[in-house]
C-alpha cells in the first residue's frame, strides 16, 4: 500500500480558523506550530495524521479548494455563495452565525416594495445580483464597494446596502435599519471534488467524526 498522502485544509484567516481548530482539537487533530503567534510560516504540518494546514483569505479558500491546492476548505457561507466555485459544501459547522440582509433607511422600505429601480452598494454583488434579479424580479443597479458599506446610504451613493449583519447595532448607529433578509450564514466545510473521489472514505470519516462532536 502506498503511503498516506496530506490531507490539506484552507482555513480562513482569523476568528473561523481559530474555531475550526479548537474543533478538530476536540477530535484529537492537533497542529502545535500553529499556535505561535510570532511564527512566519504559512503552512503548518500534523505528521502523525497526515493533515496539512494553511490560513488564506477567505475569499480566496473556495479557489484553492476548486483548484485542488486545498482539499477542505473552511470559510462563511457569504464566501460560498459570493464566489459561487465548483466545490461540493458538505457541512454546516455552525458558528460564525450572522445574516445577509438587505438595509438602508425606513424610506427605502417603499422603494423595495414597490420594486422600483434602486442602487444597491455591496461588498457582496454577485449575491445582491441573484437575490434582486432571480428572487424579487426587481432591476437595480449595483454598485460595488469594498469598504464601510453603511457610507453608501448616508452620503446618496446608494438607497439600500447588502451586507452581512450580526448584531445590527452599526446600522442603528447609523440610522439604518434591516429592511430584507436574503438568509442565514455560518461556516461551512468545502470539499475539492476531486478528492471527495479519490479521498472518499478518509473524507467522509472526518465528516462524520466532525458532525459528531457539533451534535
């Protein structure tokens, strides 16, 4: 038998990598090097289970699952849907959990209803795009930002925002209210889906192993 290959995992950067590892830790699947903080490396190794490790930028863990330079992928569901990749999304992990919502001032309300033409600014416009034309049937003009979304509606860039809000506390900060939920978000575990074929039982026994422990 030829030996045991690396199973590489893509982990978005921060606070999903942190959960994703305290996760696995649970399950016994440890990787020391990734704990110090002052380390440079950016890929970090578990010899004794063959599990490889490196941290990305969210966006762009979906494209090194797809590519197959990643075999799991660990990122937000907003990631998933946004960058719409050719990935199988087989797990649900539950935390991380926020909503993707449309927003803006009480007076954008009517603007939505009435399916008027409106500008939408967002972080997120392939999301925005699906959910005005495919879901509401209502023709806006999206406009892209990459910063401090709330600012679109406050200074007459756009009527509403699309983005992702988790307490809402700096939209009614800002005069702004959610106005439309287009849905729920959490982290979500991507696979390559080269090797869901060719890592099939060692895949679905971390799948499983995983769901275990969420329960």
């Amino acid at each position: 038998m030829g030996e045991t290959r690396y199973l590489t995992f893509a982990l978005g950067k921060g606070r999903l990598a942190n959960k994703t590892m305290e996760l696995l830790e649970k399950m016994g699947i440890t990787c020391e090097e990734m704990k110090d903080k002052s380390s440079r490396k950016l890929v970090f190794v578990n010899e004794e289970k063959k599990f490889r490790f490196f941290l990305a930028k969210g966006s762009d863990v979906p494209t090194y699952v797809e590519y197959g330079a990643a075999d799991i992928g660990v990122v937000g569901k907003d990631t998933v849907l946004e960058e719409n990749r050719r990935v199988y999304e087989v797990l649900d992990l539950g935390f991380g959990k926020c909503r993707m919502c449309v927003c803006g001032p009480e007076s954008a309300r009517e603007l939505l209803l009435h399916h008027e033409r409106i500008r939408v600014a967002s972080k997120y416009p392939n999301i925005a795009k699906d959910y005005f034309y495919n879901k509401k049937h209502q023709t806006v003009d999206i406009i892209r930002l990459n910063g401090s979304v709330e600012l679109g509606p406050m200074v007459g860039l756009s009527d509403v925002i699309v983005d992702i809000v988790e307490t809402g506390s700096t939209l009614k900060e800002n005069g702004l209210a959610v106005l439309e939920e287009i849905c729920p978000l959490s982290a979500r575990m991507i696979v390559n889906q080269v090797s869901m074929q060719m890592q099939t039982e060692r895949i679905k026994e971390l799948i499983h192993d995983i769901r275990g422990h969420l329960q």
